[in-house]
C-alpha cells in the first residue's frame, strides 16, 4: 500500500551536517547532537540521526547548507520518525516541520536551490504545473 503524499511543498535532495538539540527536555537530552541532512523545503526536512527522538519533540537545528557561508538557525518539531539500517549502521529517519524560520534562513535555502539545484527545480516546478 503506497502513502499518501501530503507535502505542500517540493523536497530537495541535500547531504549536509546538522547539528540539533531538543528543546524542553533534560539536561541529558538536551545535549547537541549530530545529524546528517537528507532533503529540505520551505516548510521542513529529512534527517538521519544515531538516536531515537519523539514524535513531537521540539528542536533547535543549525543546518550547513552546501555553498553558504552561514547557517540556518531554525526550529522544528518532529512529525515522523522510521528505523534504518544504511551502510551497515542503524539509524532513524526522521521527517521535521519547521516552527521557526526566519526569512533570511529561507533565502539560503531557496539559493542553495537555485544555484545547486537549478535543473533539478526546474524539473520539479514543470512536474508540479502539469
């Protein structure tokens, strides 16, 4: 049975560090850690990550963006986590709605796209009007 797609907006394909911390919890939790970004959109992204999160759980994200100099400061909540295993090591996949995103955060990300990405926006934008 396939899912339904429910996002609102296109995903990009990204392989970047994050760093994260979730917001709210125990000294212990709320303990930087590192993660690898998967894809981004305006509204959120995909990580993978060493450690189980909640649903729900509420992050502080700085994401490397390929090409920046800066990075994106933002906040999210987690909507969706599944187990993997990928190169022989376990992980969780995790599907993130961001909370907080300033827009100067979301120029880096529509730039990224735009100088990065160009055919592949270009692709998914004639995709999406048919």
């Amino acid at each position: 049975m396939r899912m339904q797609e429910n996002r609102k907006f296109v995903r990009w394909d990204v392989k970047s560090p994050m760093r994260l911390k979730v917001i709210g919890s125990r000294e212990a939790e709320a303990q930087e850690r590192m993660a690898l970004l998967r894809d981004i959109s305006f509204a959120g992204a995909q990580f993978s990550v060493s450690e189980s999160l909640r649903l729900n759980d509420k992050l502080e994200m700085f994401i490397e963006m390929p090409n920046e100099d800066n990075l994106i400061n933002c906040q999210g909540k987690i909507v969706w986590q599944k187990s993997a295993e990928e190169g022989g090591s376990p992980h969780f996949i995790c599907g993130l709605l961001f909370t907080q995103l300033q827009d100067p955060d979301r120029e880096k990300i529509f730039y990224y796209v735009r100088n990065v990405n160009d055919k592949a926006l270009w692709n998914k934008w004639w995709n999406d009007i048919k």
